[in-house]
C-alpha cells in the first residue's frame, strides 16, 4: 500500500524530533518566536517611569528648587512598541517656562505627555507627581576660596620643605541667588594623617552641599607639601668692617663667624658662605671693652644660629 507523502514527511519530522537534540531546539526556538510574535502584538497595560524635563528656561534664570525629576504613569501600547521604544530619550512630560513667570505651577496631564517614536502609546493615568511647581530665581555665579581641613603630623627627623601648595584655591559656584549669595567659601572633607616620612600629596573631596540647586565647578582639590629628612650644617662667614675712618687700622677678633643651619636637606644643599653677610659697624664700637656687636643679614628663611654675636676690635 502506497504511504501518503504529507503522512511521510510527519513521520520523519517526528522521528528526527526524537532522536536529534538539534532538531529539537531548532522547533524550541521557533516555538518561541512564535509565542512572542503573538503577544507582542497585544495590547498591554503597564506602569512605567518617564522624566520630567523643564524647557525654555530664560538664561538669566535657574530653579530655586528642584523638582521631580521621573513620573510614574500607566499607559497602554502593544507589546512590541513597549519592548521597543526607548522611554528614557523618547518619551517625557515637558514643562515650559516660555511664559516668563517666576513660579509656575503645572499638572501633570497627558497634554504634556510627549511621544517622539512613531509608535502609538497612551498615557491612560498618572500616579504621581500629580502637580509640579516651579519657582524661578536670578541665576547667580560667583569665585568662592577653598578652605582646606586637614590635620597631618610629621615623623621624627623629618621636615617640611617649600610652601603648602593647593590647587585650586578656589572655585566657581553658580546657582540661585537665593542660596549662592549665602556660600563664602568651600572647605575640603576632614583628611588626617600622622607620622609622615613622605610627602603628603592628596586628592581631597570637598563638602558640596544643595547639589541639586547649585553646581561647583570642581569636586576635589589637590593638596601637597613636600617632606625630607631633617638636616644640620655649618660654616663659617668672614666679618666685614664697616665705617671705618681712614686713619684707623683695625682687625676683628674673630675674623669669621661660625653659622649653624638646620632645615630639609635638599634646601641645605643650595646655601653656602655667600648667603650670609656678617658687619662689624665700629659706629657702634664700645669703647670700654673695644668689642662691637655683630649684625647678619640674610634672605634665609630656615633656623640658624651664630656661635658669635660680638667681635673685639684690635687696633694697631
């Protein structure tokens, strides 16, 4: 008896479907496609969150407040228009500020609802925010010092060298005026550090406050202050006489003088002899005890000492 091809071509299907795992994920996949094809082309309720963008707002103007910034809504759209549209860019309630006014208050509805895909998509009911209100202020902009909160502690032996270096030292803060005229300056977080034997070189956060109202031109600061061994050096500085008549002939008693130096050994490397004047004025001689007192000069900003501070004048 002659078997009917229809009849043959199941057969085999149903054969193969038994015995290849292949062919079984082949029909499971299409199974699926198909059950997804059906119900995307449904229509579906469903709750979803949208943004909530201000538009046209003046130039010279900010919001006072902030408002919210997401709204929950149920809508209605097929299956496959809802897995395909990109809700965070394509769809939002649009509040605009043309009218010029200082506080607006709005509603929420679905006049403001606004769709930019092709696909259709109806907003059936809004959960919340019901109503937005806005409040307008003079958008204020103004350099405020950074004003850094750290605590740090040195290691014995060691010293800071050069000036505490901050960068920046201030910073631009704009916003409503209402609230950007009360701000005179920005501190750092608290940072501490103990024991330091190397430099201390930080990125420290600064306290922002009202981020959602006022906006900082930076969020950290970078802080440094350079850190060396402690180290000591001496030499000595010849002793020059000043206003000294030309019928005098005089010598000092020492004819140098002995300097001590302490401070980061990489500045005590760079000074020398020649950075330190040492005058005997004999304007100022004591004639009692022919000894004069000794003026330095230098533009040294580190400790140091002088072994001598008077100097005997010999006359011969």
């Amino acid at each position: 008896m002659k078997i009917n091809p229809i009849v043959q071509v199941i057969k085999y299907i149903y054969a193969s479907f038994r015995k290849d795992i292949r062919t079984k994920f082949i029909f499971f996949i299409i199974g699926i496609i198909l059950w997804l094809n059906i119900n995307l082309e449904k229509d579906f309720e469903t709750n979803i969150v949208v943004p909530i963008k201000v538009t046209n707002l003046p130039s010279n103007k900010t919001l006072l407040h902030p408002i919210p910034q997401l709204a929950k809504i149920k809508v209605r759209s097929k299956g496959k228009s809802l897995v395909m549209t990109d809700i965070k860019n394509s769809l939002y309630f649009e509040i605009d500020l043309s009218s010029n006014k200082d506080t607006v208050i709005q509603r929420l509805n679905s006049d403001l609802f606004v769709n930019l895909t092709s696909k259709e998509l109806e907003p059936l009911f809004i959960f919340y925010p019901q109503e937005v209100v806005v409040v307008l202020d003079d958008l204020l902009k103004k350099k405020v010092p950074v004003k850094c909160n750290t605590k740090y502690t040195l290691a014995p032996g060691y010293v800071f060298s050069g000036k505490f270096k901050q960068d920046p030292d201030s910073i631009i803060i704009s916003g409503p005026e209402e609230k950007v005229r009360l701000i005179n300056n920005v501190q750092t977080k608290l940072d501490i550090s103990e024991q330091l034997t190397t430099d201390y070189s930080k990125n420290v956060n600064l306290i922002l406050r009202d981020t959602n109202s006022i906006k900082y031109s930076r969020k950290t600061v970078s802080l440094f202050h350079r850190i060396v061994r402690k180290g000591f050096y001496t030499f000595k500085v010849p002793v020059k006489i000043v206003n000294k008549q030309l019928n005098q002939n005089v010598i000092v008693n020492p004819v140098a003088v002995e300097i001590e130096i302490s401070g980061p050994v990489n500045e005590l490397q760079k000074i020398n002899s020649k950075d330190f004047v040492i005058l005997a004025d004999l304007n100022n001689i004591d004639e009692i005890s022919e000894t004069v007192p000794l003026t330095i000069e230098t533009g040294i900003e580190l400790e140091w000492i002088a072994k001598t501070k008077v100097a005997k004048i010999i006359k011969y």
